[in-house]
C-alpha cells in the first residue's frame, strides 16, 4: 500500500524533542547517570521551547493547543489508570502480597532448576506487581545469597531475574508501559494481551530451556525457610484474571484495591487509616508518571500544530510500502527513544501518538501497533545497560551492569520474536473493531 499524499510539515518542528533528548542524554553523558536530571524539567523546556516558535500563531492560541493535548482524554484516562495502579500496587505491598508472592515460588523451585525458577518466579511477580524494577528490587538480594551459597555466577542469575522482570513489564495489565502502549493506540487492554502473548511466550519458554541448558549440571538450594499465605497472593491473581477476562481496567483496579485492602484489614496489616495513607502514597507515586503524560500530551499537540509530526509522517511513510514496513518503522521509533532516553514508558508515550497515526495510514491493527510499541521498548531497556533496571541489580550485587547484559536473554528473544511477528504477520486476529 502506498502512501498518499500528504502535507510535508516542517523539520524545524521537531526541535523541542531534540531539546529533550539532548538534555536527558546529555545530562546522563556528562554526570554517568541518565536519572541525574529530573525528566520533568527536560520536557518542561522542551514544553517551552515549543511555545515560544512559529510566530504565525498567537501565542494564546499555543496555550491552547498546549492544554487541549495535555487535557486530551486518552491523555487523563491513562493518569486516572497509572493513579489507581499505584495505589493497588501500593495496598498489595502492604498486605504483605510481595513477600508471599516471591515465598510461594521460592518454596516450589527444584534445587537443579534454581536458575530456571527465578526466571519464572521474575515473570510471575513482575506480571503480578507490573513493574519490573520493583521486581527486581525484590529478587536482587536473593539472587546475590544464592550466588554465594552456590558458586554459581552472580551475572548469570541477576540476568534471569533481569529476564523474568522485563516478562511482567511487557504483558502486566498495572504496568506503565502496557497502560501507555494501550492508550496511546486506544484499544482494550486484554486484546493487546492476547497480542502479545504469543509473541512473548514462545520467547520465554525458549529463554527458561536456554537457562535450563546452561545451568543444568549445576547445584544448590536457597537456605532459610520461605513462609507464604496464598490469601495474600489473590488480589494479584483476581486482578490479572479479570483483566485478561476483558473486564474495564477501571473495574479491575478499583476491585483489586478494595480486595487487597479487606485482606490486609482482616489480617490487621493496616487500619482504615493506614489504609487511606497507602492508597495516598500509592497515587503520590505515579505523580511523576502522570504530570510526564499530560506535559508530553502537549509537547505533542504543539510540535504537531507546527507541522514536526506532518515532517515527521512523510519522512517515514516515502521509506514504507506495506503494513510490514509500518510497524518495522513503529518498532524502530520506539527503539529510538528508549535507547535515548533509557526509559521504555517516556519512549512509547513520546512516540505514541505518531504511531497510531502511522498505522491508521498504512491499515496496522492497533492491537499489534500497541504490541510493538511495549515489545521493543521492552526489549531494549532489558538490555541498557544504563537503565534502572540492570542498575539497579548491578547496584546491589556491586558488579558492573555491562557484565549483566549477555545473560539478559529474555529481552534479546523478545526483540527477535518481534521482528520474526513483524516480518511473518503472526499472529493473525479477525479485523473486528475494537
């Protein structure tokens, strides 16, 4: 299919996201850390940079389209979404929900399969608490324990961990990224997920049999005893079944707090009070998220209304001919930016909005749009190794995340798994509406 005619825009539009790249990669170049600058402030000066171009419009006029793209409604449904996430993630930690999340797995990993076990217990706990960091957080201190208990190496099993997270930030209805990807494309949340399974899993049943492989004449076991309730793992579990069920994701947020907050009261965890203070520290810790979507929302509308996304719409659509080529040229933009701004939820709500429009113009599915978007930006911040996650581990285990990376399997096979969907169209759905 090719391409129709369409306004060429206007490259100098673009400036304000060079601004931003070039502030949060410069800022991370120059002070060896990528979350040195606040990524609130980067944007804000790219916010104005925009607002400050084109004279032909008035700059009331600027205001305006700024506010209409950051109050737009995809845009405050997805802050609505990322606020009742962390509150539910919140109310479930304090439960005691983690803790007998990470206890359950560990008590049933065979000790010849220790290595396979925490890539299944990451996948598991990061689907189950949709983030990856959070994740990795958790299984770090005991991946290192096991690492001196056993000899075994150390970058080896933080890159099973590092893969089992980055399962659960792909497919996890709570995770930023799912929430951003399925927005931005404004499609259902378990029809992205019945996408991207059968991209994901054949990638993460080839990764367990590699880890299986490589650490099969190996031994140990994880000392210390591993107490669990199964009540406290529910929440997740209700959560995560009716969402796939197709159930609003406002529903299944909304129930999963209210179950996760009579569990923890039943158990007197918490009162109501602490209840409501958990509920307030969950929400204060998606803020950034959400003020990071409305700001990009008007970033966005204004680089529009000055002809960077028409620019930036011909520019790729002379080099695409077929719906393959629209979603090769998705996965590459987001790959892009999530290699620039080491961050896969900045890159698929920066890029979002031209991917949907990319898609409409060359017939993509949504559904697969808003898969690409997660699996490649997915794909690449498993690898970064300046991104949270490999930082955070290598943090821990005091070893040099670079030494992480080749045994990130998961997110390498992620990333070949999509280009392999991509080029072969699988799978392939019914063109229902969505």
């Amino acid at each position: 299919m090719n391409a129709p005619e369409m306004n060429k825009g206007r490259a100098s539009a673009l400036l304000p996201f060079i601004i931003f790249l070039v502030l949060f990669i410069g800022s991370g170049l120059l002070n060896g850390d990528f979350y040195k600058l606040p990524v609130l402030v980067a944007v804000f000066i790219a916010v104005l940079a925009a607002l400050f171009m084109n004279r032909k419009i008035a700059f009331q006029d600027k205001l305006d389209h700024l506010t209409k793209g950051a109050g737009h409604p995809n845009i405050m449904l997805m802050v609505m979404i990322y606020l009742l996430a962390g509150a539910f993630s919140a109310v479930a930690e304090g439960v005691g929900a983690v803790e007998s999340t990470v206890n359950l797995s560990l008590t049933f990993v065979p000790e010849n399969l220790l290595i396979v076990g925490l890539f299944i217990i990451g996948c598991f706990i990061s689907i189950s608490m949709g983030s990856s960091v959070g994740t990795v957080v958790a299984l770090a201190p005991i991946g290192v324990g096991l690492a001196d208990q056993t000899g075994m190496s150390t970058a080896l099993i933080l890159g099973s961990i590092i893969s089992g997270a980055m399962f659960g930030d792909n497919l996890s209805i709570i995770s930023d990224t799912t929430i951003a990807a399925v927005k931005t494309q404004a499609v259902k949340m378990n029809d992205k997920f019945k996408v991207n399974i059968f991209i994901a899993l054949p990638a993460a049943i080839v990764t367990a049999v590699i880890f299986g492989v490589m650490t099969w004449d190996a031994g140990g076991s994880i000392s210390g005893d591993h107490p669990y309730d199964l009540v406290k793992v529910l929440p997740y579990l209700a959560v995560l079944t009716f969402a796939v069920a197709g159930v609003n994701v406002i529903y299944v947020l909304i129930g999963g707090i209210v179950f996760a907050g009579a569990v923890g009261l039943f158990y007197s965890a918490f009162d109501v009070m602490e209840f409501l203070n958990l509920l307030g520290d969950g929400m204060a810790g998606m803020q950034e998220l959400a003020l990071l979507s409305i700001l990009l929302g008007g970033l966005v509308e204004l680089v529009r209304v000055n002809g960077g996304i028409d620019f930036l719409l011909h520019t790729i659509s002379k080099r695409i001919h077929s719906t393959k080529g629209a979603e090769a040229g998705i996965a590459g933009l987001v790959s892009v930016f999530d290699v620039s701004t080491a961050n896969n939820t900045i890159a698929i709500i920066s890029v979002g909005s031209l991917a949907k429009q990319i898609s409409g113009r060359f017939g993509v599915d949504p559904r697969r749009t808003a898969s690409v978007l997660d699996i490649f930006g997915g794909a690449f911040q498993g690898i970064l190794p300046y991104g949270a996650q490999l930082l955070a581990v290598a943090g821990v285990a005091s070893i040099s995340p670079v030494s992480i990376m080749p045994y990130c399997i998961y997110p390498i096979l992620l990333g070949i798994a999509g280009a392999i969907a991509i080029a072969t169209g699988y799978p392939r759905f019914s063109t229902r509406g969505n």
